[in-house]
C-alpha cells in the first residue's frame, strides 16, 4: 500500500506558507500502514495538476490532495479533478446545506454566489463532509486507485483525515502493520554512533529500516518494520532494540512516542511524580514557556513564566539584586542562578529553570560573545548553572539553548 | 527559469520531520527571478532517486537537492549523483581538510572513517565547501541543466544557498525579475473580499498573477508579476494596486514584506516610536512574547512577559486581585484587564497586552467554555478588554488569541 501526497498553491512553491499538512499525512497514513511514496507540491495549474495525477496513479493506490478548493478564481482543483475523471460539476444539495449553515453561524452576511459555487463537485465524488469550512473533501475511484481531495486548511484538513479519509482507508484496504521506534539518544554524534553500532547495523534483517535522525544536542535513530503479522513486526523490532540497547546504555534517554517532545515527556513526568515546574527566560524569550504549554494538560505542572528580557525587568520584575547584575554581568552563571532562585520562590514551584545570554546578533547590554548562554536549574535543594556557546544563527543559539535546559531538567527529574 | 526542489528523507515521508528546506529555499530562488516549478519529497530509496533526478531534469533547468549526504548507511544520495552522471567518487583533499579542521575544533574526539570518507565526492562535482558542517555541497552539470546537491542540516543548507548557489546561479543564468506584493487584510472574508474585487479580477492582463491567502483573522492578497525589464514589471504591479487599493481601502493594513510577520512589523513601529511593550499571558503560553523576541532587535522595544498560567502566580506574581478573580472568575474581561495594568505598571512599558482563556480541550479551574479568551490592551491612558469565543482545537485557539491580540495593538499603534 503507497500513497502519494499533492500540495498545490503556488504560495508553496515561493515559500511564502510552509507545508504542514503532508507531515500531519504522512503521520496519519503511517499509522495505519500507508507508507508515503512521495510529497509532490505544485502551483495551481491545470496542466501541472493533472500531469501530477497522472504520475501518482502510476506510482501509488491512493493519491491525496490538499488545496485550491477556495472559493476564488486561482482554485482551480476542482476543475482539474473534473476534467481528469472526464467527469462534469454539479450542484451538491447536502454541501449547499452545510455551507449556508456554516454562514449563518458564522460569517452572518449575505451568502454570495461565489461560496454556494463550493456546493458543486464532480457528479462521481462521493463527498467527505467539511463540518468546519464550506470546501467540500472528496473521494473518488478509478479502478483500485484512489484520489481523494481536501481543503488546504490544515485544521479542515486535519478533521477530514481524522474523521472520514482514514476509517474509509481501513475499510477499504487490507493494510499492513508499520511500526517505528525511536530512540533518543544525548552526547553522541551521529558517527560515533554509527560507528559504535555498525556490527549491529550489518547485520540487520533487510525488512527493519535504521535511519539516523540529527538533532540539535541529540540523535533520533529509528527503527522500523511492517508486515501484515502484528506481532512479529513488535517481536522483530523488540529483538533488535534488544541487541542493540548494551552498546548505547549510557547515552540512551528513553523512547520517542509517535511525534513525542522532550518537554511532552518531562511534563508526563512531572503530572505522574506531582511535581511542579516554572522558568524565568531571558534570551529563549519565551520559547521556552510555549513549549510546555503547547501541550493540554499543562496547567497540572506548568506554574509559569516571567520573560525578563530587559536589565531592568531582571530587577523590578523578576527580582534579582542589582549588585549581582553590576559585579557579575547580566550575561552570568551568577544571574542565572538568581533568576532560578527567584522563580521557584514567585511560583512556589518544585523545579525552576532560568536562562540568559546572547542570541545575536549583535552584542547586547551585557558586551557577552554572541551565542553565550547560561542556564540554571534550581531546585527545593538548591541551583545549578553551566555555561555554553551556541555561535550563530540567533534561532540556533534559541533552539540548543532550549534543547539544553530541557536536558538539563530531564536528568533532574529522572533521579526522582 | 524554472528549477526544482527534491528532498530527501524517509523521515519526511512519514511526517517525522517537517520538511522546512523547500520553503527556504522558494524564497531565495523567487529573489533572483527563478521559480519553483515543483517541490519533490522521497524516501532514501537509490531508485526513486534515479527517476526523481531523471523526472527534474525533463522540467527543470536547475535542481537542488537537500538531504541524504550524512556519514551513516542510509545516506546514499552521494552515490545516487554519482550512478546518474555516470561517476566515481573520488577524495577531495579540501573537503577532507575542511572536516578535520572542524572535528579539531567542535568535537575534539578521535576522527572517525565514516566521517572521513566524506571526504568524497563525484569526480565531476565542483564542491560548495560546507564551512559549517562536515558534508560538502556539490555543483554537476549537465549540457544547460544544473544540479545541485546540498546538506539537509537547515542551517548549513541555508549558508550554502545565500553564500554559494545564490552568487552562482545570478553568474551563470540571465533570469527575470520576479516581483510579489502581499496586501495585508482585515476583516474581509475570501469570498467576501474576492466578491468585492471581481471586476478588477477579471481585468488583470495575463501576466498579472493574483493569489488569494486567507489565514486566521486575515487574508492576504498576493499580486505578481515577472519579466526582464525590471522597471516595467515593478510599475505594472504597481499600476494594478492603485486600482485595486479604492476598493479595499478601509480593510487594508500594509503590506507584508518578504515573509515579514504581524509582530515584526509591531516590532518596527515601537522601535521608530521608541515605545515599549510588555505582555501577560494566561492562555498563550508564552507565545505572543516568544512571536516578538524571535526577531532580532526585540530587546529594543520589548520589555518582557509573564506567563501566569496558574491562578496564584496570577496573584502571586503578576498581582492581580484575588478579589477580582473571586468575583469575576479568573476568565472575564475584568482580570485580563487587571493583568494588562499589572504589567503595563511592572514593567513600566508604553503598552501592555493580556489574555486569559481556555484554550481546552476540557475546562479549567474558571469552568469557562472551551475556545472562551479575553484579551486585555493597556495604555498610559487605560485598558479596554475584548471577549471572544475561538472554539477548538487547542491550537487554532492559541493562534487565533494571538492573532486578535496583535490586531488589537496594531491598530492602537498605527494611531500614534
């Protein structure tokens, strides 16, 4: 069973809007056994888009689409769609209904005709219902192949993966079982890993796939299988991770779930152990605070945030003495230390994690070298901090920054 | 000029990995006048390679490929280029230098064989030296056809292309000036909007490309146009917004530079202003502070946040009233408003922004409907609140919060 992804909208094609749907996709189909052949994106033209159709019916049984189902004159998938079934539009008395419905709660002006146009698809779709947008998902057949067409807004998208294209898929196909396991894996590069584990990796089966996942501070290496036999391709997998775990003891943090963060774990963590957690940021800016809170749930754990991205705010808001910052710098394992210790007590929190530095990319108030950043921990105990140098780019000196202090707060909630 | 993005990467295919390289990579291709004709996303697959490559090289004058050029076994792209151009891969002694200068420096462990051995490159290949990580970026030709392999690591990608692909291509190509305005749109809906501006539509030349980018709480209308002569694409552009602007002038807020951002164009305001800002966050997260701090030249106008995600640290921290929060719960317009003074006062900034909601899925400690968010803006003046209801899911509220809060401080701003 392969599947092949289409994204078009020329906005794709200039970078002006990331593709988020087909990793969400590929994601969905892989969990019930459709590998991805391919993510083909596309402008919106007609001649592209059905030469496109045309290459993913050789390659692939079910081929799914996503955008140029607005109601503007530039969506124009819907008459390709049409025009490579030799098929016509006609009107949809179900999806007309939806869509007045959806106005009248929502937009509450005049309906135009442009919008009840979304009402016609071609006669020989079988229409996925779009509860939350008036582009109609359709599914058609051509002999054992597959199309199916959803809008390109990711959260309309999303529901009609979730809610019709996947139950049909299982309904439709005999599919076989995908499973991968990912390992994290801190302080090794990805050669000296490779390289500590080839005898093992030599002499894997042709039917489990290794791949290495860079990261920044870590490594991902996934492990993968399918057959039809559930619990051979779980025993296969096992036996190998088996084999493999004594060489990487050491370096080994835990699995990765099925798109699983380190912060999605560690709050896990904190919610099982009833611990608590809150962080003062300086140069994350508060990257930090959202990568917690991003995840339901987090109000359990997460007590809060205080971004004291100015001098100033370091001591009015957050509290630390001015002398620290005048003997030390603002830019100071020192400071860090006093932006944990003033955390925890503000929050009443178990843990409190504190960073500051320079992201570039210019030198700031404190003269630090760009990419410098210290981070602290403390804890009911007491703090820790430790100094380190990202280098350039600023989003990069961000991200390990991030990467570190969940690290950091990993190992210290793991000794619980 | 037309190229074509391939990335490759099992981990793409199954939606691990979000492939970010492509829209980069559109972006700074549409500078120089190329466009992007299509976006290909394939497994680490020697054979799928092989007809990725054959399949570009019929569409394409250029194609660049990112992914695939690790040490480890399942990187096989360098040997993929190499079959196809008929090659053998041969040690590039500038490239082996270059790796040993940069284990001397950054890993400081013995030097590995697998790390060496990338040392080696097809023999027809020009190497784009990779200053920042161990895999070399490569430059093949074929008669009028370019390719060009590249790292799949996105910041040493990105290096490679504005440093080395950039510059080359500008040399060897005469391309068009490709020319996109983004109209940035308030309050219209698609169709609404696309209703309005029909008899303009319809009357756009051939060469005019109109584009239709709805997004949460905006749209963006996209005009673009290309050719040689660079004056005359910028003034036909330009001919066709003094049309279209009387038609929309009360919805138009700006136009949207390169990928320029709500919060940048904020950011730029204050900075020209030389006002502050500073945020509170409930429901958020720490993401309307995280959206200002990721641009650089934040710490200029941005003063900080904080993220009270619990009820106490509401009146622990940020010193909201435990009495208005009993009378009025801790999701109503009174306590985002009484966050908004306590921050604008603590922080001693020119304006401050806050919200408090639930952002679900179920409810919270208020009992406040799930997609309920208040979003408080303070001045010197005052505070005024607004009441909103998002519905689901957790993200969409998030982002839709974020977006309504930015729109509030915007037009509050543009007043000065």
């Amino acid at each position: 069973m392969q599947a092949e992804i289409i994204t078009i909208g020329d906005e794709l094609l200039i970078g002006q809007v990331l593709d988020t749907n087909s990793a969400f996709i590929g994601r969905e189909l892989n969990k019930i056994g459709v590998s991805v052949y391919q993510i083909t994106s596309i402008q919106d033209d007609k001649s592209h888009i059905l030469k496109a159709f045309s290459e993913a019916e050789k390659n692939a049984d079910v081929i799914i689409i996503t955008g140029g189902l607005g109601p503007t004159k530039d969506d124009i998938t819907k008459k390709a769609i049409a025009e490579y079934f030799n098929d016509t539009l006609v009107r949809n008395l179900a999806v007309q209904e939806n869509i007045e419905a959806l106005w009248k709660l929502y937009v509450r002006q005049t309906l135009l005709q442009v919008n009840l146009d979304q009402a016609y698809v071609p006669s020989k779709a079988k229409v996925l219902m779009n509860t939350l947008g008036t582009a109609p998902g359709m599914w058609l057949e051509k002999g054992d192949k597959t199309f199916i067409s959803l809008p390109g807004v990711p959260f309309e998208m999303r529901n009609l993966i979730v809610k019709e294209v996947v139950p049909k898929l299982k309904g439709k196909y005999e599919t076989p079982f995908i499973l991968h396991k990912t390992l994290l894996i801190y302080g090794l590069g990805e050669s000296t890993l490779a390289n500590r584990i080839e005898a093992w990796e030599d002499q894997l089966p042709s039917h489990i796939k290794l791949a290495y996942l860079p990261g920044i501070g870590k490594m991902r290496l996934r492990v993968s299988s399918k057959g039809f036999d559930e619990q051979k391709v779980i025993d296969d997998v096992q036996r190998q991770i088996d084999n493999v775990m004594p060489l990487i003891e050491k370096e080994f943090v835990g699995f990765e779930d099925e798109g699983q963060t380190m912060e999605a774990f560690i709050g896990k963590k904190l919610s099982g152990l009833n611990l608590s957690l809150a962080v003062a940021e300086s140069c994350t800016g508060g990257k930090l605070a959202e990568r917690f809170t991003s995840n339901s749930g987090a109000s359990g754990y997460f007590k809060g945030c205080i971004v004291s991205y100015s001098t100033e705010s370091k001591i009015n808001v957050l509290g630390v003495s001015k002398d620290i910052i005048d003997k030390y710098s603002v830019v100071s394992g020192q400071v860090a230390e006093a932006m944990a210790m003033q955390t925890i007590k503000k929050f009443n929190s178990d843990y409190a994690i504190a960073t500051t530095g320079n992201a570039g990319p210019t030198k700031g108030e404190a003269n630090a070298e760009v990419g410098t950043v210290f981070i602290a921990l403390a804890t009911k105990q007491g703090v820790i901090s430790e100094e380190f140098m990202f280098g350039q780019p600023r989003e990069r000196v961000v991200n390990k920054a991030i990467s570190k202090a969940l690290e950091m707060l990993q190992k210290e909630i793991l000794k619980n």
